[in-house]
C-alpha cells in the first residue's frame, strides 16, 4: 500500500497589514560589503600549506616590519576568510554591525580564531567599515582517534557588532521634496488601495500612482517642516492586499498550498489508474406558495475519485481545488501524480490559478 504524507494548506483571505510591512520608502535599503580576512588562533584546524593563505601571512607580516620567506611559512592555526556584511541605510560613522565570516580554502573549523583587521569595500571600491574580532561559531567540530562529532557548519562564523563603520553613504531622502513608497510584490488593485487609504489619512488628494509598485507623495508645507513624522505615520496605514489565485506544489516534502480563490472549470481527467469526474450543480430552494421565508441558492459539489478504468463524461459548473485535493488525499494519490495532474489541469485550461512547482 502506498504510504503518503500530503500537507494540505489554505491560504486565508487576505487581511489588512501595514503598509510598512507590505512596501518599503524608496531609498532606504542596505549596501553590501566585502573584504578579505585572517583568522588566526585556530587549534590546528586552519588551511596549512595554502598558497594565497601563506602570502597573506607573509605580506601581512611585512607590514608589521618582520620579513618572512613564504616558504618557510608552515602554520594550520591561521584560515584564509571573506567577510560579508550589510551596511544599513542611515548608518553613521561610529555604528557597529555584525558581520559573517567564509572559509575560503581547506579549513576545517574557525573555532576558537580571532578575525584580524580586515577592511570592508563596497561596490564602488571605497572602504566603509573594518572588521575585526573574536568569531562565533554556535558549534564544533572533533576529531580524535578516527571518530569525530560535528555540530552546525564549523566553516562559517559570525561576529556580532564586529565590525565598525568608517564612512556613512551620502543621501538625503528628502531632497527631490517627495516621498515614493514601493510594494514589495505590484499588484494594481493593491496599488489603488493604498492610493486610497493614503489620501484618507491625510485627509486630501496628495498620493498618485506611477504605476502597480511605486505611490508619490509630494511634501506640502506641513511634510516638510516634519517629513519623518509624515512617513511614520503613513507606515501605519493599514491596507488589504489583494492576494491572486496561486498553487504551489513542492514534491520532495509533499506539500501543497494554494488560496482559497483557486477553482477548477469542468473538467473529467484520468491519470493511469486514477479517474476524477468532477461536477458542480446550482439548485434553487424556495419555500411553499404561502409560507414565509426567502428563495435561496444551494451549490452542490460532487467529486468522484476511483482507480478502475471507467469511461468518463465531461459535467459542468466550478468546484474548489480543495475538493480535487482532498479526494487525492484520501485515495493515497503521490506528490508525483498530483504535480502531473495539476500541469495537465493547467495545460487544459481547466486550473484557474498560476501553478508554481518547486
């Protein structure tokens, strides 16, 4: 008997979040930073007879005024490491920020080592802040007598607030004496929402679209004798995202998620030894000709799921693809079966929601 662990999702209807946490100001992001490192004090566990690691020590050493023949450089307490790190918008100089350190060569482990003075560039080549410090590793790595224990990835460690910011990037957000604001995922009627909640919070028409992703507001009078206060409060705002049709399938865990809009056209489908015929009636129940109460309309799903070859007629109306899914479900159907016959649905025109297969 085939044994299948299928998690069913729903998304719910979209709710009402803030705008801050469905868009962000425009301007205000992070930067990317880089350098090259030592880590040294490692016990026994760094790259060894490594030739970029062995020049670094070497020229590292020169500077300091000692004079050493790389080829007598034999040392395995010392791992070649890039280092990484975001400079958040608005950083000053004086500003601390963690930053993550990478094993470049043959290391194995940067336990215990201590990250040396390591400049950190940005993209256009200018040093922003220097790193250096003590790194955490939040594991181990052990190796004694041929056995050995490993806990977490004992190649990648971090410094917390190891590193120090240099030089601030020059912006002035206000400038241009407006304020765009960006979603995170365009949608128009997304779009026309927050236009909407924008200009009932201030109380005038000030808030214009360019396009599904990017609102303008223009600061008047008010805006700019205080336009941190204005984007403050515009962040507030609470807007309803308007959320599409979606099934996301991932077949190594077995997982489907999808929203509660997705449907399914009338559609009859075989899939090897599996038949679905599904269908949809719209009945009308009204009460007698002199009984009180109001005339209603009740929509009846059927969906039939079997594994014996029967002939299969094409029925009408709309049902859920919850309804498909469970039935699946309940017969046993893979993940494997369920991505082919949610293609196949797509492909037929049949599935009325973006299929998205991990």
């Amino acid at each position: 008997m085939r044994k299948i662990c299928i998690a069913l999702v729903f998304m719910s209807q979209a709710e009402c979040a803030r705008l801050k946490d469905i868009a962000d100001v425009e301007g205000v992001r992070g930067n990317q930073l880089q350098g090259y490192g030592l880590v040294v004090g490692l016990n026994g566990t760094g790259d060894g007879r490594v030739d970029f690691t062995v020049k670094s020590i070497s020229n590292m050493l020169e500077k300091l005024g000692i004079r050493v023949d790389p080829l007598m450089i034999r040392v395995k307490n010392v791992a070649a490491v890039m280092v990484t790190a975001e400079l958040p918008a608005f950083a000053r100089p004086g500003s601390r920020i963690d930053i993550q350190v990478s094993s470049m060569a043959d290391a194995k482990s940067l336990q215990g080592g201590t990250l040396l003075f390591s400049p950190l560039k940005g993209a256009d080549g200018n040093t922003y802040a220097v790193a250096q410090g003590p790194v955490d590793l939040g594991g181990f790595s052990i190796s004694q007598g041929g056995d050995s224990a490993q806990k977490n990835h004992p190649t990648v460690a971090v410094v917390p607030q190891g590193a120090l910011v240099e030089r601030s990037i020059p912006f002035d957000l206000f400038q241009s004496k407006k304020v765009r604001i960006v979603l995170r995922k365009p949608d128009f009627t997304t779009m026309t929402r927050v236009v909407t909640a924008l200009n009932t919070r201030m109380g005038k028409q000030m808030a214009t679209a360019i396009d599904s992703a990017a609102v303008e507001i223009p600061l008047d009078a008010k805006g700019q004798y205080d336009p941190v206060g204005l984007v403050a409060s515009l962040e507030q705002v609470e807007v309803e995202q308007d959320v599409g049709a979606r099934v996301i399938v991932n077949e190594r865990t077995g997982t489907i998620i999808m929203g509660e809009k997705v449907t399914i056209s009338k559609v009859a489908l075989a899939h090897g030894n599996l038949n679905i015929a599904i269908r949809s009636e719209t009945a009308v129940s009204q009460p007698n000709a002199l009984a009180a109460g109001n005339t209603t309309t009740v929509t009846n799903t059927d969906v039939n799921v079997g594994e014996d070859v029967k002939a299969l007629q094409v029925v009408g109306g709309e049902v859920t693809l919850g309804d498909v899914v469970q039935a699946l479900n309940s017969l046993g159907a893979t993940p494997r079966d369920l991505i082919a016959i949610f293609t196949a649905l797509k492909t037929a025109g049949a599935l009325n929601a973006e299929l998205v297969v991990m």
